[in-house]
C-alpha cells in the first residue's frame, strides 16, 4: 500500500513539473530559479505565485535574479519587475525591466532587476509581479506576495530650503530651514542637525526630537539655522551639507549648492599698486650741460616693495639716477632723481628720455621725458634750480592729491562695511 502511494505521489509531482514546464512553454523559455536578496524563492507552477511572503522594509532595494533557461533557443527576451498600488508612482518608479536579450539552447542566462520600495509607501500586502515576454507570445507572470512593514529607525531630511535663496553675497548671512521626516516605528530623540559648508568652514547645529506617528509619516521643522558667510569669500559656488544624526549611529546626508556673490567692499587690495608722478616731463637743455627731472613713487599696495629704476638715451646725452633701487613700505612715497647730461656735440633739437621703473623683474611703468637741446649756454644754472624747484612743488602737490584720494577711497569704503546690515 505504501509502495502504491508512492508512485502516486511521483505521478502527482511530475504531472506538476509538467505544468511548471507548459506554463513557460509558450514563450521557449522556461525559469530555472528565482532570487530575492540572494534568497531562493519557490513558485507554485500550479497557481504562478510563490509559496511563501516576503517580509520587506520602506526604503529598502529588492535585489531580484532570475535564471532562464530554453529547451530550443530564443530571442529577444525580456524580462520587468514592478510593484503596483503605490499612489505616487509616476514620481516614484517601483519598477525595472531588462533590454532584449537572447536565451541560447543548453545555457542558464541570468538577469538582474532592482525595484525600490520608497519610504512613503504606506505599510500593508503588496505584489511583487516578474513578467518573461517575447515578441509574439503569451506573457508568463509570478507573483511574490509582499508585507511591507514600517522600519524599527528611520528618519530622513524631507527638505530643506534657504533664504533669502540659493543666492547670498558675502558678508551676510544664509538662513537654512530643514524639514525631518520620521518613516520609522520608533521616536527618535535629541537628533543633531548640522547644516555646514566645508569649504568656508562655517556650520550651525540644532538638536529636535522627532515623534514616530504609526498611521502615517510624521515630520518635525528643525529651528532655523544661521551660517554667516565670510566677508572675504571668493565668489562661486560652494556645496552645502544638511546631516541628521539620530539613533546613536544612524545618519541621513543631503548636500545642495548655493552661490556666493562677492562683496568688493572686503575684497584684498591689489598687491603691487605703484603710482609715479613726474615733473615737469620737458625741458630744454645747452650742449655740454645737465638736465635735471624728478619722478615720484608712491606704493599704493598692501606690501612692501622693491623698485628699479634705470633710464637710457641715445649718443646725443648720458643719464644717471640718485636712486637705482628703491624699496617703499606700503603707503610710503619717494623722489628720484634722473639727471641726463647733454654731449658737448649734441644736435639741437627735441630728444627723447626713457625711464622704465620695474619690479621683481616685471616692467611696471614706463616714462617717456622728452629733452630739448639747445645751442651755447642757454639754460643756467638758476634756471636749473628754479625749474627744479617748481617741479618738486609740482610734485608735492601731485602726492598729496593722491593720498587724499586713496584715504578717502578707504574711509568711504569703510564707512559702507560699518553700515552693511547682515541677515
């Protein structure tokens, strides 16, 4: 009696492996095994479902892989997975297929799918539906029953918006308003939102408590948040972290990109700043005799700096400077001289001086003096002198017109950074 159970057991089990077979039979292809986050999972040929539920968390990835295999070889197979129910689901996708591919004769041919449950799915009994399409065939179905349950810890950064927007100038302050939401079963306490950009090392912290609801999402507003952006910063854009800490070791992470306008009023001074002023630019000079030109160097800069300064003519005269090298600290002035003495056998006629004042072996400026040499001993010494003199009047009132404009320049500068207001 036990032997005749038996074998009716096996005719039973093969009559089903039959079925198995012909329910797949109509696309030539026939699925050897099915996989879910690498565990197996057994189908009822009889019903095309699977025997047991899943239990799957909101927010987790479904990690499916289906072998394939063809009793003559097929092409242009596809196989998509999908989750059906979801309200939201043109925004969210709980799906994935395969591109066409081809099952060969004798072979296993694996293909892997993703399908995300998203953690605004509400909890309850879902499917799981894997479909095996061809070009002109019937499609075969499975379907894997789903439990979807809430998880035990679960907070993520719903949002986050800035004012007054994405945009800020530097020296003011960007205002960061972080919206919680709390997807889990558990209430979650003293949650440390840091809201920082890395690159200005500048962050603000808030810590909020955020309360599980179980019939749905629960949100929480964190405090508004202050991050002064430094005066001085570089414009361009700069990325910014939002980090929610909860549960001891758990975190959520968003990061966004704001913009920084520049504030001209904190920028640096240029660094090499160098004004001249000369006096007077011509004069006329007696064959055999000195001119005299004064030229004037005033650092503008934030530095110190070390000047050069060398003069050339042709034939018709020699140069010297009382000064070839002349170091300023910022902000200070000095005369130089450039004496260029005629030939006894210049031509009369106009002539010209170059003077060229270069630093760290870069030209700065360069000054063009123009010479007018004349016959016999027209111009005396007195005469010298007087003209000197007047250009170094010239020149003193050339200075001070210059340092006034500069204080001035600053002071207005600073009266505008006193009267900044900052957000």
């Amino acid at each position: 009696m036990r032997k005749l159970l038996n074998i009716m057991a096996l005719i039973v089990i093969g009559l089903l492996s039959l079925s198995f077979v012909s329910a797949l039979d109509t696309t030539n292809v026939m699925v050897d095994s099915v996989r879910v986050n690498g565990d197996y999972i057994t189908l009822d040929p009889a019903t095309g479902n699977a025997t047991e539920t899943l239990a799957v968390e909101e927010g987790q990835t479904l990690e499916i892989r289906l072998g394939l295999q063809s009793t003559t070889g097929t092409t242009d197979v596809e196989v998509d997975a999908k989750i059906s129910g979801f309200e939201y689901s043109d925004e969210v996708s709980l799906s994935d297929s395969t591109p066409l591919f081809d099952v060969a004769m004798g072979t296993t041919k694996y293909v892997n799918l993703q399908v995300e449950v998203p953690r605004e799915l509400d909890a309850g009994n879902y499917w799981l539906r894997l479909r095996v399409l061809d070009q002109n065939s019937a499609a075969v179905v499975w379907n894997i029953p789903l439990q979807i349950e809430s998880a035990r810890n679960g907070l993520d950064i719903a949002d986050v918006s800035f004012s007054p927007s994405t945009t800020v100038k530097a020296g003011r302050s960007l205002l960061a308003t972080v919206l919680l939401q709390n997807h889990g079963e558990r209430n979650q306490n003293d949650v440390k939102v840091t809201v920082a950009i890395p690159s200005l090392g500048v962050s603000a912290v808030e810590y909020v408590d955020v309360d599980a609801d179980t019939q749905d999402v629960d949100f929480e507003d964190v405090p508004e948040m202050f991050l002064p952006i430094p005066a001085n910063a570089v414009a361009g854009d700069y990325e910014v972290r939002v980090t929610a800490e909860f549960n001891r070791y758990d975190s959520a992470t968003e990061t966004y990109t704001i913009h920084v306008l520049e504030n001209e009023l904190f920028q640096p001074e240029t660094e090499d700043v160098l004004v001249l002023a000369v006096g007077p630019e011509a004069q006329n000079v007696a064959a055999g005799s000195k001119a005299t030109y004064a030229i004037a160097l005033d650092n503008a800069g934030a530095s110190s700096k070390a000047y050069l300064i060398s003069a050339m003519t042709g034939s018709w005269a020699t140069t010297s400077v009382s000064e070839s090298l002349v170091v300023l600290e910022a902000g200070r002035s000095k005369v130089v001289y450039v004496d260029v003495t005629a030939a006894d056998n210049a031509a009369p006629g106009p002539q010209t001086v170059t003077v060229t004042v270069s630093a760290d072996g870069e030209v700065l400026e360069t000054v063009s003096l123009s010479a007018n040499v004349v016959a016999g001993q027209a111009a005396s010494q007195t005469s010298l002198r007087s003209g000197l003199e007047i250009a170094l009047i010239v020149l003193v009132v050339l200075l001070v017109i210059i340092g006034l404009v500069i204080g001035f320049s600053r002071l207005r500068k600073d009266d505008e950074g006193e009267e900044q207001t900052y957000y």
